[in-house]
C-alpha cells in the first residue's frame, strides 16, 4: 500500500483512504462539497466538451472524514444531457436520425468541388511552372537571328569556294562545277572512312556548305588542295574531296554540314 | 440539390471522371485565368502601352 500512495498525484486521495483500509472502522470517502461552495461556471448554450468539463463537480473535491458519510462519490454519469452538437453539424444533418444515403450529395460534392477546383488551379500553375523553365532553355529571339547569316549565291562563281565567318567557325561554300558533281556522285560509299553518300550531303547538288574545322584536331583546311581536289588540312595531311568527305589522313570524319535552306539565290545557315 | 445530386452522382464520384474533369477543366481555367489576368494588367497600365502611344509614332 505504501508503495502505491507513493504514486505522485493520487497520493492525497490514497492517505485519506488509507486509515479505512487499515481499521476498517472509520468510513472514509470522498464527496463532494455542497453546491453553494463549488466554484463551477453554469451550464453553457453550447454544449460541448470542454465547456461541460467546466460544470463537472471534480474541481471542489475534498476527503471528508465520517462515520455517517456516503460510500460512494457519484459522478455526472447519468444526469447530463447529451451534448448538443447542432453548432458543428452540417445544414443536412442537424437531425442525426436522417439517413446518410439521402444527403450523401449535398455532403460530399461541395467538398468535391472545392478539390476539383483547387486541382485546376494546381495543374494550371505547375503546367505554367514546367512551360517556363522548358522554355529558358531555348535561345532567345535575338541570339537566335544574330546566329544566321544570309549568303548571296550569285557573288559565287562556279568552281570557287568561298570562306565566310559563321558561330565563329569557318563556313566553306563551294560552288562546284559539272565535273566535281559526277565524280563525288561516282565515288563508292563502300570505300568511305565515313560513308556518305553525296546527296546525304547537299541539298542542291551545285552548292556544298560545309564549316571548315578539320574534325582531326580542328585545323582550318585549305581549298581546291589535297589528292581529291577538295580540301587539305595542312596540320597533319587530311585529304577531303569536293564533298567534304575524308579520303586520306588522320581525319576520323567528314567535315560537317550545318543546316541550312536556300531561299530564291540566297542561303540562309543556320 | 439536383443539380448536386448530378455532380456528385455523374463525376465526383470515381476518380476516372473525376481526374477527366479536372484535365479538361484547366484548359478552360487556364484561357479564362489568362483572359482575365491580361485584362487586369492592361486596364492598370491603360495609357502606357504601345498600342496606346503606337499612333505617335506611326
């Protein structure tokens, strides 16, 4: 027993019980003072928990010592109401006896409406979020149209390439003549370092645009140079034809070909 | 109320409809929110904009 009145916050109601257990003659209990003494707030309007706990008589509970005292201490088990919880109900559920299936919809879809709304507005948001961030990505108008240049085809004379600064690369046109078309349309894609065919290369036949860096280790080449009568990188002798293609050397690719569209005797690259 | 009856009946109540309702639903949200919004700003700035001043110049 001792061990037990030990036990922290009981303990005042243990030492009072305490001589009924050891003597078994004095009858101890706890009862609540008489009503004028308690200090406990009225009954509320709103009936809920907490203000309830307020009108419960556990706040001026003190152990009274008598012969005559009742057994028992008796708790507002029986004699409260049902708390009203009419404030917290819904409009269609103020009479909790109705039927959940009959006001199922006016429960539910307004609640649904408000999440289905809420989501639109989410997918809206993150629709423009992902739009945004993908599209910085993309160069701007302005950077877009300084990286084309416009070349005039007629200032080209056959047979005759011409070196313009295009990205800050050299850009190779060369205008080739009836001979070099049908020997490079000749040539064998088999035999190719890098097989491809001629047309894979050019759009017009007469026209080859090609950017000159050496793809060995990025040297410009020299025109109408080398054994094939195209191009020939001077650093450690690749040979390319009047294809751009790589014939002969270290080089392990043909030049490359950036787009390109021809649009009434002008090229426009890039 | 039978307006909410149909909602709830016809859309909210699966998810398939429901997700159906809300991806077609923000092509709509999207054009009125914007429709909106480009209103809005025009209508503080009135005065300021280039198709307000573009006859000056043009």
């Amino acid at each position: 027993m001792t061990s037990v009145v030990r036990a922290g916050h009981l303990a005042p109601y243990f030492k009072a019980s305490a001589p009924v257990v050891s003597n078994g003659l004095k009858l101890v209990a706890a009862v609540p003072t008489p009503v004028d003494k308690l200090v406990a707030s009225p009954l509320p309007i709103t009936s809920t928990v907490q203000s309830l706990h307020g009108a419960l008589p556990v706040q001026g509970l003190k152990p009274k010592c008598s012969t005559r005292a009742p057994f028992q201490v008796r708790f507002a088990h029986s004699d409260i109401a049902v708390p009203d919880f009419s404030a917290y109900r819904r409009k269609e559920t103020q009479d909790p006896r109705t039927k959940a299936e009959e006001n199922v919809d006016q429960r539910q879809s307004f609640t649904y409406l408000i999440a289905g709304v809420g989501s639109m507005a989410g997918a809206y948001a993150a629709k423009s979020v992902v739009t945004q961030f993908v599209s910085s990505m993309s160069a701007a108008a302005d950077v877009l149209a300084l990286a084309k240049i416009e070349i005039n085809l007629a200032e080209i004379p056959e047979g005759k390439s011409v070196t313009f600064k295009w990205r800050g690369k050299p850009l190779f046109i060369r205008h080739r003549t009836a001979d070099e078309i049908a020997t490079e349309k000749a040539v064998p894609i088999e035999t190719l370092r890098d097989p491809q065919s001629d047309e894979q290369r050019t759009q017009d036949p007469k026209w080859l645009v090609i950017i000159g860096v050496c793809t060995h280790l990025g040297c410009v080449p020299v025109a109408n140079a080398g054994d094939f009568g195209g191009y020939y990188c001077p650093c450690h002798g690749s040979h390319y034809d009047a294809s751009g293609r790589i014939r002969k050397g270290p080089a392990p690719l043909n030049l490359e070909v950036p787009p390109h569209v021809f649009n009434e005797g002008l090229l426009i690259v890039g | 109320m039978s307006l909410w009856a149909t909602l709830n009946r016809t859309v909210f109540k699966r998810t398939s409809t429901f997700a159906l309702a809300v991806a077609s639903g923000t092509f709509f949200f999207e054009r009125t929110f914007d429709v909106a919004s480009q209103a809005i700003f025009e209508h503080i700035n009135k005065g300021k904009l280039w198709k307000d001043i573009k006859h000056k110049y043009e």
